[in-house]
C-alpha cells in the first residue's frame, strides 16, 4: 500500500473536497466540542411541545381505497401479509436479505448524541445494523397491511413499535439520536403511517397524536447539524431536506412548522441542483443512492403537488436526466442494475413487495412524474405509484442505451470509465459488467459492510475485487479512510460504436503506466477484452485480470473455463505468449491454482448490505516488463452450436 504524509492528506482532501465542503465539516467539529449542539437539541418538555402539536395533520396526498389496492397487488398481498405477520411476532428482515429480530435499542449508553458522536462511543457491531429498524420501514408495511385489512393487530403493533422506540430513545439520547439523515428517513416513515391511519374509519386520536409527536421531535433534530449534511454532498442533505419538507407540510399549524417546509425546499433544490451533473450522473456514483436519491424526489414532488406547488423546471430537468442515465443502466429482464458503487440496502420508500434490487418501480414513478412517460408496461412495479397517487403516463418504452453500453437487452456488457468530478466510491475503473438472459454473470462484488473489524470493513471497494487489472497489488487510488480517496483515477473513453467501446484510466500513472481497454461485442452473444498495459520504464510489475461470476458449476480444459447453466467458457491468452498463471477462488478458498497473495476478499459477492454469498473469483496474470496485452474471450454461441 502507497504511503501518505498527513500533509499530502489534508492538501488533497481539500482540494478534492473544496474548501466549502471542508469548512463546513469543521464548523460541525467545533459545534461538537464546543457543546452547541448539545444546547441547541436538550431534552425537550414533552407535555408542552404536546399542547402545541396540532390537533390534526394535514393530507398529503390522496390514498387509493382498500379495495383498489387489494384488487390491484392481488399477486403480492400475501408477500405483504407474511411481512406484517412477521413483525407481529419479532422479525423483521433488513436490507431485503438479513433475517433478524426487530430491535429498536441503541445498544449504546443513553449519553446525548452528541456526547457519541464526539467521543466516537459507537457500538460494537456495525451502526448501521442498529440505525436500519430505527429508519421505521416496518411501519410502511404495517399501515399498507393495515389499510388492505383492516385488520387492528397492524395497527396495534406499530403503536407498541413506536412506544418501544420513545421508550428505548428518549429525545437526542443515544446512538439512533446521532445522525439527522436518520431522523429524516424517521420522518417518510411516520408521515406515509399517519396517512393511512387518518382515514376513516380510523384507529384512536392517541395513535395518530404520537405519530406527530414523533414527527415533530425528529424535525427538530435536522436544522442544528445540517452543517454535516451540506460537507457530505450526497443523499444526507437530501434526505434531511425532504425530511423537513415533509415535517413541514404533515404539522401544518406547529409554530416551527412553516420553517422546517421553507427551509426543507430550498436545500431540496440546491442540493438535486449541485449533486446531479448535466448528463444525470448522480454525486456518489452508486446505482443504490442514485435509487435513493430518485425516491426521496419522488416523495417530495407528491406532497408538492397536493398542496400546488411544482419543482422548478431545472430541478425535474436535472432528475429527468438522472431517471434516463439510470434506466440506461437497466437489465430489462430483471430490473435490476449493476451493483456500482457503494450498495448499503437503503430502500426508503418500500411500497412494494419486491426484490428491492428491482429499480422498476422507481424508475416508473420518476419517468411518470419527470419525463411524462410509463417506461415500462404496466406490470407489478406500478404498485409503488399506485400508493401515491402516481397516474400512468403514455408508453415511450426504449431500449436502454449509452456510449458505455453493448449488445441488446438480452445479451449486453458495459464499461465503467468516469472522469470524476465529485469523490469516487469504489476503485473501479474499466471494471466490465456483462449480462446474458438476465443473469449478471460478470459481478460487482457490492459493499457487505462499512463498519466492521478487519478485513471487512468497507473492503470490497478496492480495485482488485472488480472486474478490471491491477499492477502490483495497488488500488487505482489512494485510500485514506473508509469512505475516501485521493490521487483519484480518472478515465476517458477513446472511441465508442455499436460493436466496441475503448477507453482508458491513469490510475497507475506515478508507475508511469497506463491501462486501456477494449470491450467488443462480437453478435449475438460473445465478448472480447483487450487490456493493454504500457509503461515508461522496462521494470517487471506483477500484473492481475479479475473476473468474479456466480457461483457456478465449472471445468477446466486446455484453453481455458467451462461453464454450464448457462453454457458459456472463457479463454484467456497474452501478447508475450508466457508463463501465466490462472486460479480460481471461491469464498476465500482455493480451488485451483495457488500463488502467494492475500484471498480473503476474493470470491464473495455482497447482492445487498450484511449479506456476502459464496462467488468464483478468477484470477489470470503473471510478473512481467511491459507492454502487455491480455485477452479474455467470454464465448457463448460457441458452446450453444458445439451442443447441437
């Protein structure tokens, strides 16, 4: 691992930051130790805030009746049943793929927030472990089971939840207290509850008070710190700018109320303004916190829209052209989109039950409500419109399309080259992806976890676990942090058609390298990679391709790998016709070959946060002077005709 000097750090930080985001972060420092925040979020006099509290909330938007919503997710009501049904007895399943019970404690002492974030007293296990069933999603799936049913135990269990919340997290105290983006999500959660639950006939006044109750406290939390928010530039601010918007809206006639919708949609614009470039590509380059960010956006352009106001044009421009960059990185097949970037199994609008890696029912709301088009036929991920009040739009369907892009939607491939203008998450630059029959056969490895003891703590954003080359054991980039990278990697795409794109990253450019790669479609179903590795100098370095497919049944022959359903091989080969070596791995475990390097992030795919599943890592390389071009061949027809 390349060295760095606290100096360089903190120059690099800055610049790549800007001085804005940095002063920013440190104002929220000094408010930390200085105890301001401490001041500014002291426990609150509940039976006053009570007497202030409206009696009532405002509608945020028309509900669909029972009987429209039973009739319409007639497939999908016993999913929602078995859901509901399970958080009666406990459980709850996080992330859409981690089965545990449902517990709402802080699993830290009860200190003020502040006290935890200041002197790092998080506890042991990931935070994020313990911030998931405190973000409320289970009350989008009681009160939707609930307005279906009617049936009380729904009800009644979301007013045990949120009585064990209060209870277990008084106002500001503890770790679920320390995070205003959380609050936030709180708040979507509380308000989609309260909507339902005002309907006639309807649950007891108590219900619906402590719904406020709570909405209001988690409001209160999100103005003192969104310091923090605005020196991340990313989901945080948003989040905590629909959050206040909603908040806002929801307690109409509570004194802070008119504040927290004021100053929720002004941070809402700046913050779409700032963070989606021209061409839609969203400030985190995450697939996942783009869906996030395109939801939250949703959400807020429906409660605007009820209450008459509308996004200025330039805004639902910047999100029409983030829904189209999106859906550009569809597979048709299976809704899903390749796991780019940082994957933390945030669904924060959950109204749906759907694999949640299925982007079909956002992009469907955004493409309705941005591009004034359905852009897929009518099918079960309108349900998530359908709740609110979403109407269907003329079908403009296309097939998905990008200069990054290959093939056609049953067979296709993409390369990941960006010029960054905002901070990278994963160094992952001309990792291919590639896709046959809806199946993602060459794998993102995801995320599994941020916060975790060695080596698993954000591991699986390094260059070596990613579809593309590495010279001698470096990252692309330089890390810093769990979260952070200097000497960013930028690449540039060379040339682009219907058959091949070429591009090229600098990565490796204080080694005097650089690496391009050729992806080319050669119809109707195989792929050809040409890396090529040139250098300044005659020095040997230790060159590795990566590959990471499923767990599939494999053989090795002469020329190269077998594989069957599907049937497909891969064939490997270089420009100096040498001695290269060829191994396999699958969850940290040899299974053929063996050379001397670390494996233990090898062979793992993470499909959504805390969840890593068995994978096949393939290894092909060799210690070499360049230049170097490597070939990998991903040959399907080949197999299909030899079988006939």
């Amino acid at each position: 691992m390349r060295k760095v000097s606290r100096l360089h750090r903190l120059l690099s930080t800055t610049f790549h930051l800007g001085c804005k985001a940095v002063s920013q972060y440190a104002v929220y420092q000094l408010g930390l130790h200085t105890g301001f925040f401490k001041a500014r979020t002291s426990a609150p006099l509940l039976d006053a805030l009570q007497q202030r509290l409206p009696r009532q909330g405002q509608s945020l938007f028309p509900l669909p009746s029972p009987q429209e919503m039973e009739s319409f997710s007639s497939k999908t009501l016993p999913a929602l049943l078995d859901s509901a049904n399970a958080l009666l007895a406990g459980h709850i399943t996080l992330f859409d793929g981690y089965p545990t019970q449902l517990d709402l404690s802080p699993h830290t002492a009860l200190l003020h927030w502040s006290d935890l974030e200041r002197t790092k007293a998080y506890p042991g296990e990931d935070i994020k472990l313990v911030w998931e069933p405190a973000r409320f999603s289970w009350a989008f799936t009681l009160a939707r089971a609930w307005h279906i049913t009617r049936d009380s135990r729904y009800q009644i269990a979301l007013q045990r939840y949120l009585a064990e919340f209060a209870r277990l997290n008084p106002p500001y105290m503890g770790i679920n207290w320390t995070s205003g983006q959380e609050a936030a999500l709180r708040i979507l959660a509380l308000c989609f509850a309260h909507q339902v639950f005002s309907q006639e006939p309807g649950p007891s006044a108590e219900l619906l008070q402590s719904i406020r109750l709570a909405v209001a406290l988690n409001a209160a939390r999100i103005p003192p710190t969104l310091c923090y928010a605005r020196s991340q530039r990313n989901n945080h601010l948003i989040s905590e700018a629909v959050g206040l918007y909603s908040a806002g809206l929801l307690l109409k006639e509570y004194p802070s109320a008119p504040r927290w919708k004021r100053l929720g949609w002004k941070i809402f614009n700046q913050a779409i303004q700032d963070q989606i470039a021209a061409d839609g590509t969203y400030i985190q380059h995450s697939a996942n916190y783009q869906r996030l960010m395109l939801d939250e956006a949703v959400w807020l352009a429906v409660l605007a829209k009820n209450v008459g106001e509308e996004l200025p044009r330039p805004i639902q421009e910047k999100l029409a052209a983030s829904t189209i960059l999106l859906y550009n990185q569809l597979d048709l097949i299976s809704g899903y989109s390749p796991n780019l970037g940082h994957q933390d199994g945030s669904n924060v609008l959950p109204l749906l039950e759907a694999d949640h890696l299925d982007y079909r029912s956002t992009l469907q709301a955004t493409g309705r409500l941005f591009l004034q088009q359905d852009l897929f036929p009518a099918g079960a991920w309108d349900e998530k419109s359908r709740w609110l009040g979403i109407l269907p739009q003329p079908i403009r369907a296309q097939n998905p399309s990008s200069p990054l892009r290959l093939g056609n939607n049953q067979d296709w491939a993409s390369m990941r080259a960006v010029s960054y203008q905002s901070r990278p998450a994963h160094a992952d630059q001309l990792h291919v992806e590639i896709w046959h029959a809806g199946q993602n056969l060459a794998l993102d490895a995801g995320t599994y976890l941020y916060n975790a003891p060695e080596p698993w703590c954000n591991a699986l954003r390094s260059t070596r676990v990613h579809n593309t080359v590495t010279v001698d054991g470096l990252d692309q980039m330089l890390p810093t942090s769990r979260f952070m990278w200097l000497d960013w990697a930028n690449a540039h795409i060379l040339a682009s058609d219907a058959f091949s794109i070429t591009a090229r990253h600098d990565g490796y450019r204080e080694l005097g390298i650089i690496h391009q790669r050729t992806l080319r479609h050669i119809p109707p179903a195989n792929w050809e990679i040409n890396d090529v590795l040139q250098s300044e100098t005659s020095q040997s370095h230790r060159i590795y391709l990566h590959w990471l497919l499923p767990d599939l049944s494999f053989t090795l022959t002469e020329d190269g790998i077998r594989f069957k359903d599907p049937a497909f091989s891969l064939q490997f080969s270089n420009s100096l016709k040498g001695d290269a070596r060829c191994s396999i791995i699958r969850a940290g475990t040899w299974l053929a070959g063996h050379i001397d390097l670390d494996i233990t992030h090898y062979g793992w795919f993470s499909p959504t946060y805390a969840l890593k599943q068995p994978a096949l890592s393939i290894l092909y390389g060799m210690d070499t002077s360049l230049p170097l071009t490597i070939r990998t061949l991903w040959q399907f027809a080949s197999l299909a005709e030899s079988s006939e």
